[in-house]
C-alpha cells in the first residue's frame, strides 16, 4: 500500500510537473510560430507569462536574471532574423559561386564575400533590434525582480513611486541614448539605398 | 585538355527527377574554343557547371587537362580546379572595385602569391581587357561592357587551364554584344587558352567558336566545326536553330529513276524538284535558308523550282533587306536580299530556290510544328 506520505508527494508534484509540462508545450508552439515567422502573432505578455512560466518551473536559476529576459526577447525577436535572411537571400548565387571558382575555400568566401555583402542588412538588423530593445517594456514588466530592472521598467516604476521629476530625467536620458542611433541607422541606411 | 564521357545529371523536381543531361560525350582540344549551343532548357548550362564543379554529375567522368575531376567515385570541388570562370550575370562582387575583384583569385591562392606579384599581374591582365584607367573604379560604377571585361580579367588572372563562359554576351545591348564578341575571340586567342562557352545565339556560337555542339533535351545532336553544322544539319531541328530557316512541310509525289523527288507543298499547291532519297508518300520538311533564296518580278524561265508569292512585308536592314513573302501556305516565307526598288508591299514576285542548297528531313520529326523560327 501507499501511504500517506506517498500520496501527498504525489500530489504536491503533480502541479508543478503539470505546470511545467503546459509551459514547455507553449513555448514549443511559441518556437514553432516563430521558426515560420508568426512571431508578432504572439502577445508578449503571452510570451512573457509563457516564458516565466517555464523557467519558475525548471531547475536552472534563469528566473530572476538577466538570462531569462535574453531568452523572452528572443520570441519578439526573430522577426530580425527573418531580415537576416532576407539580406542573406538578396545575395546572387552566382557572387558565392564567383569566389568558389576563383579558388576561395569556402571560409574565404564566408569572410570576404559573403559577409560584407550581408553587412548592410545585419546592420539594419542589429539597429531595429537595439531600438525595439530599448522601448520593450511589457516582457521585463513580467519577468523582472530585483536583479534584472530595465530601464524602461525603472521608468515605470519611479512614475508610480511618485517621482515624476526623476521619471522624466531617466525618460531623457533614453531618448538621448537611442537618437544618435536612429540618426546614424537613417543616415547610413538612406545612403545605402541611394547607391543602389 | 577537357574530356568529358557520359555526363548524366538529373534534378528534382515536384513531378519526379528531370533528366537535364544524359550521355554527352565530348572532347576539346589544347587551345580550342568549344560552343554548346542550344536552346534554353537544353542543359548546356548543367554541362558547363559540372565542368566548373559547381553541380556534381550523378554519372560519367570529366577530365580536365588529363586529371579526373569527377567520376564515379572522386569529386575534385571547385576550387581545387585550375578553371576561370565568366558568369551570366557577371557576379562582380559590389563591394570591391575593379582591381580588387581582379586580385581576388591571386589573393585566395594557396601558397600565398607576393603583393607586388599580384599587383603587377592584375594591371597585365587589366591592361589586357583595356581596364588599366579604371582599376580604382567600384564595381556598382561600371557599364554591362566594363563588368564583363572585368568578369573576363578575373577568370584569366589566374592563368586558368580552362575558361569557362556561361552565356558571356547575352547581357549586352545588340551592338555591344557585336564589339565585345570581336575582342572576346581576339582574347582567347591572343592568350591561347583552351575555352567552353555556352549560348543560345548561334551567331555567337558559329563566329566565336572552333567546334560547336549543337544541343537539344540534354543530348548533342551533332556536333562539328561551324561552317559543316551550317552548311550540313543533320536534322530539322539543327537546320531551324542555326539560321532563321523558312520550313515547309509537303509529301513525296513521285521520284524519277535520276534519284530526283517532286514534292507537293502543303496549303499552296506548289512543287518543288529536288534530288532526295525519300520514297513516294513519304513526309518530308524543306528547309530553306532566306539568303539562299532569290526574289524577282518576273517568273524565270525554268519554273520547276520556283515559287510565285505576294510580298506582305519589308523590313530595310541596311546592307540587306528582309522580304515576308505569302506563298499561299500557312506561312511566310522570309527571304535575304539585296535591296531592291521595285519589290514593295503587295508586289507579286517569284522566289527562285538554288536546289542545291535545300535540305530536307524526313518524316521522323513530322510532329514538329511548321513554321519559322
């Protein structure tokens, strides 16, 4: 017979497996619509639920650092990876074959054709990345805790503590961070199109 | 120097494996410039690109300058073979400029090759192609004709036993296409190199080349030095692709005992004499070429293999005219001519056909549509 004691380990594992197991499930389909491209189809708080979810229940200390909120933004992400490609299709087949039959390994193709063609586009990449970075606020408003506060959280926070006037200097300070960049990003980018 | 032995490569596709080549076997000489001409789909391009080693043939062997690059069982890959290489496109890589797209292969040569040993073979090479003035010039700035010169610097720069061309002139504009057709064969010679090119336009492949495989559906058809392709077809599709021959499909009447056929045209009614081995009945295609074909007003005196027509069409190309003449059938005729101010649109003329010059086929491609390419 089972006992008591038994049962009652059981049963206080069942949840948390149960829990563990749906949030696995979310976040393959959640993998899965992002590998074909469907990530905006998912909410963030859904992502970010999804995402706190699996990583209270697995025993890996992610919860509570930096790491889990590098693994929740990847969901919004991907959509960069798919202007990766883009960039990476754009590329003539005929270009990578050229090197090849001018005698280039294919690392040597790798390092001298192929990624500076695909610069402009990673770039592109690397700066919608940085801008919707900076602004993401409703996945580190779900996962942070007292080691990964974000600055966009930290805005919030200082607004709701009633301290507006520190609110608004943090705000400017991200507005200043971020505008070079956007002026930089439209000054190359425009070029980039013009040569073109 | 290349020898190639039955060259078989299929590709996947959505309704089962496309054989694009199957069975060709052919050989060029030391210093030869080689044409596979045919039209798109033909698998010439395949053929090239095995030789290249940018497609991996499922059977047969290739050989360049005595070394096996590819058969059963060893596959040398690209960059392992002493080719050059022209693409369609070019493939000028746009972020480097003239000089630098040019070093390229000098660059990624292993045993690396001294800088002042390549900057003295790329302003050679570039001198060669008539670039010397534009070696700092990036590539986006380059006209079709710089890029392929440039595109040519590149796959000589390396002294590449074997060139290989894959529609080199077909990006250009028609004159373009005609200057640089000149001083592509005056470089091939001039630098001895055993050449591959394949085309579409068989003006290209008869002028450029030394031999010409004429190819259709993955095979060679035939295979020979330019003027005996033009002057010989061995069958009415190489006749109809190597010039714009007029094709008139008709019927074996009768053959007299001289080994002379008369052969009844479909749809007007006209005959045609001509010395052929087809027996009575049989169905035959005439092919005839427009600049063997002579126009006149009046009828000649010996009208057995004269054809009376209405002209419908001129079209004044300078040093020639091109005249659409309607015979009654259900197609033009198109005659080569020189110049004449009596024959206008609506003028009733007689076409006159020098017999010896007529090629005829036989049946076995009967299902061929007629008309003129």
């Amino acid at each position: 017979m089972i006992r008591c004691p038994n049962r009652r380990a059981r049963a206080s594992a069942v949840p948390p497996l149960r829990a563990t197991f749906a949030a696995l499930c979310a976040n393959l389909v959640g993998i899965g619509l992002a590998r074909f491209g469907y990530t905006p189809l998912i909410p963030a708080v859904i992502a970010a639920l999804g995402v706190m979810l699996l990583y209270l229940s697995l025993p890996i200390g992610l919860y509570g650092s930096v790491g889990i909120l590098i693994i929740a933004y990847c969901y919004r992400f991907a959509t960069t990876t798919r202007l990766a490609r883009a960039g990476f299709l754009q590329i003539h087949k005929e270009l990578e074959e050229a090197s090849a039959a001018s005698g280039a390994r294919w690392l040597a193709t790798l390092r001298r054709v192929l990624i500076p063609l695909m610069l402009p586009a990673l770039s592109a990449g690397f700066i919608l990345l940085f801008i919707v970075g900076v602004r993401e606020f409703t996945m580190p408003l779900v996962l942070y805790s007292q080691d990964n506060v974000v600055l966009s959280v930290l805005l919030w926070q200082l607004f709701q503590s009633g301290q507006p006037a520190l609110s608004a200097a943090l705000a400017s300070i991200i507005v200043a961070v971020v505008l070079p960049v956007i002026f930089v990003a439209r000054r190359t980018l425009a070029r980039r199109t013009l040569a073109e | 120097m290349l020898t190639v032995k039955g060259l078989a490569k299929s590709f996947p596709t959505a309704e089962g494996a496309v054989r694009a080549v199957h069975g060709v076997t052919f050989c060029i000489a030391q210093a030869q410039c080689y044409a596979l001409l045919g039209p798109s789909g033909c698998g010439k391009t395949t053929i090239l690109r095995c030789v290249a080693g940018l497609e991996r043939a499922e059977e047969g062997s290739i050989a360049i300058g005595g070394r096996v690059v590819s058969d059963g069982d060893s596959f040398v890959p690209v960059h392992e073979r002493a080719i050059g290489m022209v693409f369609q496109s070019y493939a000028i890589w746009p972020h480097l400029d003239v000089f630098d797209n040019v070093a390229y292969p000098l660059e990624v040569e292993r045993p690396r090759v001294a800088r002042a040993e390549i900057e003295k073979r790329v302003n050679d090479v570039l001198a060669l192609v008539g670039l010397q003035t534009m070696a700092r010039r990036p590539a986006t700035r380059l006209s079709g004709g710089q890029q392929q010169r440039v595109a040519l610097a590149r796959a000589i720069v390396r002294r590449p036993s074997l060139l290989l061309l894959d529609e080199p002139l077909s990006n250009l504009d028609a004159r373009l296409r005609d200057s640089m057709r000149r001083e592509l064969s005056r470089l091939i010679r001039q630098i001895g190199v055993t050449a591959l090119f394949v085309t579409h336009d068989q003006v290209e492949a008869l002028s450029l080349a030394d031999r010409v495989a004429v190819m259709d559906q993955g095979r060679i058809v035939q295979e020979g030095a330019p003027a005996d392709i033009y002057e010989r077809p061995k069958s009415l599709f190489v006749a109809r692709f190597l010039g714009a021959a007029n094709v008139l499909a008709g019927r074996v009447e009768e053959r007299d005992c001289q080994g002379r056929v008369r052969i009844a045209l479909d749809g007007g009614g006209h005959r045609l004499t001509l010395v052929a081995e087809d027996r009575p009945g049989a169905r035959v295609h005439v092919v005839l070429r427009p600049e063997d074909l002579m126009l006149s007003a009046l009828a000649p005196a010996d009208d057995r293999n004269a054809i009376p027509g209405r002209i419908v069409a001129v079209a004044f190309q300078g040093s020639s005219v091109e005249y659409e003449v309607d015979v009654g059938g259900s197609a033009l005729l198109r005659v080569f001519a020189r110049p004449q101010a009596d024959l206008t649109r609506g003028t009733p003329v007689w076409i006159g056909i020098d017999t010896r010059r007529v090629a005829i086929f036989g049946s076995a491609e009967g299902s061929v549509a007629v008309d003129s390419i």
